[in-house]
C-alpha cells in the first residue's frame, strides 16, 4: 500500500490535511513508522500479514469510526490512554485545564497549597485522563474520581493501573451524589455540555461513535451538570478550595453567572489553545 493511496481513502469524510494526520497516526502507532519512513516508502515495504491488518483498520476508518477507538489508545499530555466505546475520547482542549490546575498547586509556597495531601475530586472521570494527570503531576495529592457509568469506569481503572496513579474510583452520579461529610480542595469536571441542537455541527463520526451520555444535555438546561456539581461543592469544598470546570463557550458567561450567584468568588475564565473561552475557576469561602 502508498501513503497517498491510504489518506486518499479516508478524504470523503476529513479534510486532507486531517485524513493524513489520521493515517500518520496509525502508520505511527501500530507499525513504528517514522514521517520519514512514511515519507520514503516504507509503507510499501510492510509485510503480508501487516497488509491485511492495515486494510483492516482502513476499512473502519472509511466508516467513520474514530482512530482513537480503531487504535484502541489516545495521547493526553504526554501519556497513552486506553479507550473504547463507551467512553469519551480524551481532548487536547483538556489538557489546558489540567495544566492550569498542575501549575496552580505546584508552585512553591502556594497559598492554595495545604500542608497535607491535596484532595481532588474529579467529576465525571470517563477515561480517567483528568484523574491520572493530576496525580501523576501534582505533587502530595490524593485523587477522587466519579463516574455514572460502570464502564467507564473500569477503563478509567486499567489506565491508572498502566500508569501507576493511585486513584480512588467510584460509581457516583453527578446530579445525585451520594451524601457524606468529605472535603476536598479542589473539584474538577469536564461535564456533558452539548446543547441536541448543536448536533448539525457535529462531525458524524463524533454522533455515531461516542456515547451520548458523555456528550449531550438538553436544549433548556445547559447547565445541569454544572450547577449540580457548584452546589455540591458549596457543601463539600474546604474553605479557599477551588472549583473549576470545562465549559461549552457558548454557555460560558452563564455558568460564570450561576457560579457567582451561589457565592463563589474570584471566577477566572481561561481559553483554550485554539482562543476559544472555555475553562472557568472559582473560589469557595
């Protein structure tokens, strides 16, 4: 097979420079090729067996279904998740969040920064990519992580285990969390926050492929999810603890709005790398 031949496939459904990232990422992952490599051939130079393998994970491709799940793993900040169906593919507009979280309690003589383990709940884990991050990046820290879905969890799991992350999973459902005296000094989530009727600018292979659970809220409560997990934090965030979300930025001055009404103060807003406002955080006193 020809490098050109196999993107070329792939183009009735991405744009090319996006088709060809796709299959540089496949060439990348699963056969050890280079740019270079791909660049001067050696595609062709795989063997039979790699071949059919190959023509195999095109096929799929060709129908829409995300490389990540094909791949089996996604990068997020520099590390290897495992993913399937079922749970969310992690996204580079997420590490912006992590790194800001990271960079806010690993600086020395923090105010933020309690003399003992910081404790983090993140809401709505998913892969675990959030949870993982923050463990392996920040220093003196003991994460939490929520999920709905027993799935997901399970995944989440496997990932800690690969990375060796100490996190506690549990099975918890975000609008319905279970009462207990915890507290934390920091919550996290990257929540639902896609309005149904945004679908129609949605890629399909997002639609077809990744749960909706995971994606969608209805068109009349964007919020749901945000403002079930402020007030949660109102009861289970330590004095000065930080609450800090992901955000749909079509939504993000209401979330802001909410936030402030249910007295969190200095609420920051922060835009990801593509210059879009996407990320909040706000203070509990």
């Amino acid at each position: 097979m020809m490098y050109q031949t196999l993107y070329e496939r792939l183009t009735p459904l991405y744009p090319l420079g996006e088709a060809k990232a796709i299959v540089r990422t496949v060439l990348e992952s699963r056969y050890g090729l280079s740019l270079t490599d791909i660049y001067t051939g050696k595609v062709s130079e795989l063997s039979a067996e790699d071949n059919a393998e190959l023509e195999k994970i095109i096929a799929r491709l060709e129908k829409g279904e995300p490389v990540q799940y094909v791949l089996g793993e996604a990068m997020f900040c520099g590390r290897t998740f495992y993913v399937v169906e079922g749970v969310l593919i992690p996204r580079i507009e997420t590490e912006v969040l992590c790194r800001w979280i990271a960079a806010d309690f690993n600086q020395p003589y923090c105010a933020l920064q309690p003399p003992k383990p910081l404790q983090v709940l993140d809401v709505g884990t998913g892969s675990g990519c959030i949870a993982i991050t923050l463990q392996k990046d920040i220093d003196n820290v003991e994460v939490t992580a929520w999920d709905i879905s027993g799935d997901a969890l399970l995944i989440a799991r496997r990932n800690a285990m690969a990375m060796e992350a100490r996190v506690n999973f549990e099975l918890e459902d975000a609008l319905d969390p279970s009462e207990d005296k915890r507290q934390f000094d920091v919550i996290v989530s990257n929540p639902p926050y896609i309005c149904m009727d945004e679908q129609a600018e949605m890629h399909q292979n997002v639609l077809d492929y990744e749960p909706d659970t995971a994606l969608f809220v209805p068109n009349d409560d964007p919020l749901r999810f945000y403002t079930a997990i402020a007030k949660y934090g109102q009861k289970a965030l330590k004095r000065g603890g930080a609450l800090y979300f992901e955000t749909n930025p079509r939504y993000i001055e209401q979330v802001v709005g909410m936030m402030s009404e249910l007295g969190y103060v200095h609420i920051e807003v922060k835009e990801d790398q593509f210059g879009k406002r996407r990320f909040t955080k706000a203070i509990w006193l």
